[in-house]
C-alpha cells in the first residue's frame, strides 16, 4: 500500500516539470493544510506540477515519523536501522518524482516557538532563495544532515528548495505556505502572478552538527532558531559532559535528545557577502 498521494496538475503550455512536498514530517502540518486549501482550485498555466503528501501514515498520525526520520533516506546508502522501515519505502516511492523534476520545493515547520520563516538551499541557488518571504536563507546543510529530500536534488545538480514556515503550532503557518508555494509556482513560470521578491536577506551558513555520545542530552536553556551567542556559551549537558560553543555563533532547533547518536542541535555563522555566493 502506497504511503503518499500524488496530486498531478498539468499546463496548457509547455514548461518546466516541479514537485511541491508537504507531510515529510508528519507533525509539519502547514503544507497539508495549504495543500486541502489551494489544490483544488489552482489552475497550472504551463508544465507540470507534482503535489505530493509526503508520509501519510505520519500525517495520519500527526508524528515526526512513524519507524524513521524520512528526510534522511533520499541518498544512495541508507542506515542499516532504516532497512525495511514505512520511511525508506516512502523514499523509494517519492525519488522517481524528484528524478523528473526540473525543481523542488519541500514545506516544513519548526518545533522552535518563535522560530521565524527560513529557506534551506544549496549555496549554488541562494541567488534565488529571495522568490521566498523569509528573513533567512541558509546553505551547506548538505555536509551536516544528508539525505534530505533537496539534498537528493542538489545531487542532480538541480534547485532544490525547503521552506520552513515557522513555529509548526503557529495559525499563520499555512498560509506562509501557501505564499511560498504561489512564489515558486510563478517563479518557474507554472502559474500566473506577480512576483514578490525579499529584501535583506540574511545568508547563513551551517558550520556543524553536534550529536550526543555520553548519554541524554539536555539543553541548559531555550534557544530560539539562529540565536547569535554573545558570549562563550554551555548548549546543554551530554550525560554529565558540558556541550560548550563559542562566542558569536548561531544555534539552530535546539532540543532535548534521549536516544545515543541523534541530532541535538547545529551550529551556523552570519555570511557577510551576499555576492560572493552567487
């Protein structure tokens, strides 16, 4: 039995062939919702649009995921614990549509309560990471979290684009979604409409990932996405060993870890030439 649905839509014209994902995570709800919102009702001008709800049996559920993290299973070597799980299934059922895809967008939200709108991306597409209304453009997850549904895309050497929407609770969530959705369509020519673009950007890289090795990992207190560290700072306790990065660092989705191995938070720098990266 198939783990996600696939909505096609097709232009009148000819042009560019996208995939719009919502659901890889389960709890993300926002692109589920502006998928039921706008679907139905959207009408494609040109090409052909792949509207995919990404892991049913996690929407269905409303968790993360149901035997493994999907959004690390689009890469050619899988972890062994991930063998015969719904989510490497649902992989293999997603990546033929990526293949065909000339670009992507994958919709997401973050656990972080004031967590504001942000674009993941390969450096190579940060000049056009601004079709988006976020605050923040952010590049070299790949080297950190591979596997992720752009990451199976930057492979091909084609954009390929995550859009988190803010806070997963936040009411204002879907309809970020449905702007970013609308931004992409139209930037690719699928869909009519003026196009919006943001100003002041902030490019950040990711410079690591820590994950823990002793034993529970427990943050030391709330740290917002992309919070600047102003000083030398303790993240959190691995076991009893103190997790300390620097001054002048950013720490991103941040969170209590009970399981060895798993990721605890990542660690990002302000980028001061937007140019230099495009």
């Amino acid at each position: 039995m198939s783990n996600i649905r696939v909505i096609e839509k097709i232009g009148t014209e000819l042009g560019n062939t996208l995939v719009v994902l919502a659901g890889i995570h389960g709890n993300e709800i926002c692109g589920v919702k502006a998928f039921d919102d706008m679907i139905s009702n959207l009408t494609i001008k040109s090409g052909k649009v792949y509207f995919i709800y990404a892991n049913l049996e996690a929407i269905k559920q409303n968790k993360r995921f149901i035997d493994y993290n999907l959004n690390r299973l689009f890469k050619r070597k899988i972890p062994k614990e991930a063998f015969g799980s719904l989510e490497a299934k649902t992989a293999e059922e997603i990546a033929p549509y990526l293949r065909k895809a000339d670009a992507m967008l994958d919709v997401h939200a973050s656990f972080t309560p004031d967590s504001v709108p942000f674009v993941i991306c390969d450096k190579k597409w940060i000049k056009i990471s601004n079709i988006f209304n976020a605050k923040i453009a952010s590049f070299n997850w790949d080297k950190f979290e591979p596997g992720s549904t752009d990451y199976f895309m930057n492979k091909q050497g084609k954009p390929g684009f995550c859009y988190e929407c803010g806070f997963l609770k936040d009411a204002t969530s879907t309809n970020k979604a449905k702007q970013a959705i609308k931004q992409f369509l139209i930037y690719y020519k699928c869909l009519s409409g003026k196009l919006t673009l943001k100003s002041n950007q902030r490019i950040i890289k990711i410079i690591g990932l820590y994950k823990n090795k002793y034993g529970v990992f427990r943050k030391s207190k709330y740290f917002k996405d992309f919070e600047l560290l102003e000083k030398d700072t303790i993240i959190g306790k691995d076991g009893n060993k103190k997790i300390k990065v620097g001054k002048g660092k950013l720490i991103i989705f941040a969170r209590d870890i009970d399981n060895l191995g798993e990721e605890c938070f990542l660690i990002a720098k302000e980028s001061n030439n937007r140019s230099r990266l495009t």
